[in-house]
C-alpha cells in the first residue's frame, strides 16, 4: 500500500477514558485492482440505489420485519446489502413518514386531556415560525406532588426515545422515601437555550398551577445552556451541579490534555475528588495548594478559570452543606427514571405514539406507587423489637427512608450522652442552646421551633443528635414531630399516593396506525390483590403460631 501511495486507511486508537478502541478515520478508496468480492462489498456498491430504494418503500410501510426486507432485497437485485443498511434505511423512511404529522399529535393531546382533565398541557412554538419546538406535559396527579415536594427539583435530558428525533426532558423532585417522582414531561427538537426557555416558561405555569410559588434548589448536569436558563427564570435559586458529571468532567479533561502515565493522571484526578469533597473552606484550601503541587500549570490555569467563583457552590460538596437537598449530591435518581421510561419508549416510535405511551406509562407506575404506599401502611406492624417508645413514635410517623435516619441519629445520642456532649445557653438569646459534641464543633439548636444549625439538619429536617441532648436536658420526650418535615410523614405519602383515583393507564385507547408489540402486562390492581391475599395468609399463619 505505501509503495503503490494507495489512500485507503483505517486509523483506530485507544481511548483511556472509554476503556475500548475507537474508530477515528476511514477511507476505502483503492488506486489499485481489488477483487469483485471485495469491491462489491464496498459501501458505496452494497446499498440500494435510487430505484431500488423506491422498489421497497411500499414495502417498508407494510409492517415487513427489517430481515424480511433484507432477504427480499438480496434476491431481488443480487446485492450483499448487510442487515444494518436495510435498518438504517427503514428507520430513515419510517421517519419521514405520515406519523409524524401534526394532526395525529393533537389528537393524541385531545385524547390525554379528555382522559385527565386536569393536566396542564402546552405545544411549544415561536411566535415567528409553526414549527413545533416541543410539548410540555404535566398530568393532575403531578400537581399534588409537586406542591409537596418541589423545593429541590432534579432536571435532565434523554435521548433516542422516538423517530423524530426529540428528546425527552424530564423535571423530578425526590418524594418522602427519597424515590424519583417525575412532575413534567417535555419533548423538545433541540437542547438550544431559546427552546429552552420555551420549556421553563411552561414549567412556571405549570408551578402555578400546582400553587407552588417557586423552586428553591434545582439538580442539574453540566450543561451550561440549561444552567443559563434556570439562571434567568430563577434568579433566587440554588443550582447544584451533579458530582458524577463533575467528576467524568475532569476524568475526560485530565485524559485528553494531561500528559503523563496512567498512574500519573489517576494520582491527579484522585486529588481533584479530594478538592470537590472538601468539608471545609481551610480543608479546601489544603487540598487545592496538593493540586497545584502536583498537577501542570495549564490545567491549573483551566481549573481557575472555568470553576473557581460562583460556580464553586454548584459543585464543592462543603459549599452545600446548609442546603436541604436531602443527601442527594447527584442526579441518580432523574437517571434511574429515565432507565426505566425507556423500557417502554423506543427509537422506532413516532412522536404521537412516544406520547401517548408516556402518559400510560406513568399512570400505571403512579397507581403502582400508590398500592405500595397502601401495602406499606396496611402491613406496618407495631415495633415490638424495641423497649424504646421516642423510635415506636417515630416509626409510626415517618416513612421507612427517615425513621433510618431519624434512629442512626438516636443511636449515636445514646453512644455519646454519657459525656460526650456539652450544653450551654448563648449569651442574649434564652432560646438557643450551644451544643459542643464529641468532635469539638459548637452547633446552635434552637428550643423553640426545635431545629439545629447542624449539617445533618439542614439536609434532611429531621430530629439530629445535638437536638436529642437537648430535649434530654430539658427532661421533654425525645420523639419531637415539630423537627420532623411534613414531607416525610406517612399521612402526607397516604394523601398524595391515595388509591381512589381512576386507573388512567387503560383509559386512551390505541390510536390508528400503530401497532405496539408488547407481551400481556398483570395490571397494577391484579398484582395488589393477589400480594394481598399472600399477606393475608401469612398474617393467619404468624397469628396461630403467636
């Protein structure tokens, strides 16, 4: 090939950060003879030209599988077309089919809003153009929850869910059992900021509608077009940068531009972890003087101009300590939910039908949501394994996520009140207690609305230690439902997730022109009566025995 000075050439290389081989170049050009096998093999003379594409068109809109055409194809004109090229080809016809047009998109919102007269539903258009930009939904059981549970709103963008090509942008608040629950949907054709904007000026309405006022922490990754977004919406919030996508950041960044061995640039990323996890302004500190030790001046020099300043809240974990963002650092729980949705929304869907599966999709994870919180309360037996009333208390009023905070903190109490904490009334306000604990860190607990200064407190609201030594000062009981937040209550889980709504997943029924393949699915009553029937029994059998 170099003597011949042939063109064709391949060039792969290994990426580090992926852990496999990329393709990077190719170009199958010969100046030379190759065989007939070969040549015919070559892209350019295995696909189907122009009259043979339109030979199978008709064929392709006839519900034939991608073998089958494949198959026909290859005895028709006597090509080694591949499997994939006729994928890529039906995939691209399919796309630029009927299914796609407006009309059968408002028939199926016609239909949602028929089906739930509550939501709130909105096309996303620009005055200037008819082009649909996207489609925001939020459906009336969305509302509840997010009057609820919308201070700190998790925000984030999927792919590859219809033919069209939108992407699906989903906002989800973390509910009393620290579990996803999503309370919009919007489809959108592109990530610019314009559209964006179109979808936060949705989401606003759709606040109001929920008579919620505001968001006051929103989870994002690092896309700035969406952070500038939600900067200019809400000018007032905390926005908090997901430390996954912070530290694949960096991971990418020290891979491609620092140069040095493997161990090398793991040393450097292993510090930055350091820097981003840094409990304190002077722990910080310490840690970035490491950084500057060991790391080339270039990427210190990127590190201070992209994320030092402002930005630095969003991402260093002590900057959040005051925050009530209940534990959640990153954007695990969006994810998960995304994961999930896509089971039942595929690439081969056309935007109607991706729709209309959405809103069954998530009524039937609702009511699904709902019979567990119903089971849960049902099945919850008196704690018995404990002489400790202040935990039976709690375990009766909170959900299972915060009676496992709520008694950790109780544990470490009843380790420590031995002399492990020191009480003492701060100078000019009789209603604040200093508590000094085992580490020699002063909080300040406060005995009339009973809240603490502590870090545990202001992520979670919930009753801490520090409060606990307090109480048991005062000789007052140690259960104090005042410090526990109403999110966490089962009354609130009971309220929201309740059964007596209608099972909205059966109600649209399946609009023309699709056909989706699924296996039979048990509904979500079926399952819940016959786990009940279970329970039952074992509830008889456990009796008898007792």
């Amino acid at each position: 090939t170099c003597k011949l000075n042939c063109p064709f050439l391949i060039r792969v290389s290994y990426s580090t950060m992926k852990e496999l081989y990329v393709v990077k170049e190719v170009n199958l050009e010969h100046n030379h003879e190759v065989s007939a096998e070969y040549n015919a093999r070559i892209p350019q003379n295995r696909k189907l030209d122009d009259l043979q594409t339109d030979y199978v068109k008709p064929l392709i809109h006839q519900d034939i599988s991608v073998k089958t055409l494949h198959n026909i194809a290859q005895e028709r004109f006597n090509k080694p077309i591949t499997v994939k090229d006729m994928a890529n080809l039906v995939h691209r016809e399919r796309k630029n089919a009927a299914g796609s047009d407006i009309s059968a998109l408002e028939k199926i919102i016609n239909d949602i809003k028929s089906s739930d007269p509550n939501c709130f539903v909105e096309v996303l258009t620009f005055e200037e153009s008819e082009k649909v930009e996207g489609v925001y939904f939020q459906y009336s059981k969305m509302q509840s929850v997010l009057e609820t549970f919308g201070h700190m709103v998790f925000v984030d963008v999927t792919y590859n869910v219809n033919l069209e090509g939108y992407h699906l942008m989903t906002f989800l608040v973390a509910d009393g059992d620290n579990n996803g629950q999503p309370v919009g949907y919007a489809y959108i054709s592109n990530e610019s900021k314009p559209v964006l904007n179109l979808v936060l000026e949705a989401f606003i309405k759709s606040l109001k509608i929920s008579n919620r006022k505001t968001v006051d922490i929103f989870m994002v990754d690092k896309d700035m077009k969406c952070i500038s977004s939600l900067r200019q919406f809400f000018p007032l919030c905390q926005i908090l940068l997901c430390y996954f996508h912070v530290m694949k950041h960096f991971k990418e960044k020290i891979n491609r531009d620092v140069t040095g061995s493997l161990d090398y640039k793991e040393s450097v990323l292993q510090q930055i972890r350091l820097v981003i996890t840094s409990g304190s302004l002077e722990q910080y500190q310490a840690n970035f003087e490491v950084l500057q030790g060991i790391s080339p001046g270039k990427f210190i020099d990127y590190y201070r101009k992209n994320w030092e300043g402002d930005i630095q809240q969003w991402f260093i974990l002590y900057e959040r300590r005051s925050l009530f963002h209940i534990g959640n650092d990153t954007n695990n729980l969006i994810e998960s939910h995304h994961r999930v949705i896509k089971k039942d929304l595929k690439r081969s869907h056309h935007l109607p039908q991706s729709t209309r599966i959405l809103f069954e999709s998530y009524h039937r994870r609702f009511m699904e949501k709902a019979h567990k919180t119903h089971i849960d309360q049902k099945m919850k037996r008196p704690m018995n394994l404990t002489a400790d009333e202040n935990l039976k208390h709690y375990y009766k009023l909170c959900t299972e996520f915060a009676f496992k905070l709520i008694k950790k903190q109780l544990d470490i109490f009843h380790i420590l009140q031995s002399g492990g904490y020191i009480v003492e009334s701060k100078a000019g306000q009789p209603d604040v207690l200093v508590v000094q604990d085992h580490r020699k860190i002063f909080h300040n607990v406060s005995v009339q609305n009973w809240s603490c200064d502590c870090n545990f407190f202001e992520n979670f609201h919930l009753p801490c230690q520090h409060l606990f030594k307090v109480r048991s000062v005062k000789k007052l009981p140690l259960f104090c439902e005042q410090s526990v937040h109403s999110r966490y209550s089962n009354t609130t889980a009971q309220s929201i997730f309740s059964l007596d709504v209608p099972n909205q997943a059966n109600v649209l029924a399946p609009s023309g022109g699709f056909d989706i393949r699924q296996s039979k699915l048990v509904s979500a009553s079926d399952r819940f009566n016959y786990c009940k029937g279970v329970m039952n029994n074992i509830c008889d059998v456990s009796s008898d025995l007792s």
